[in-house]
C-alpha cells in the first residue's frame, strides 16, 4: 500500500505542476498576443 500512495502522490504533483506550467504559458501567450497587437497599431 506504501509504495503505491507515493506513486499515486507523486503522479498528482507531476500533474498539478504541468498544469501549472501549462497556465502560466497560456497566460504568457496571451500577454505577448496583446502587446503585439498593441505594438503592430
């Protein structure tokens, strides 16, 4: 039971940091996005 709740745990932070990581270039994209617009104006 021991190693497979660290596996499990393990697996979740893994996720919730990609998804993290996935937001914050989402947001960072979106940011770049505008500022060309802004700029191409």
């Amino acid at each position: 039971m021991q190693p497979l709740m660290l596996v499990n745990t393990s697996v979740l932070v893994t996720v919730s940091v990609a998804n993290m990581a996935r937001i914050r270039a989402g947001a960072a994209t979106e940011v770049s996005v505008k500022l060309n617009i802004r700029s191409s104006r």
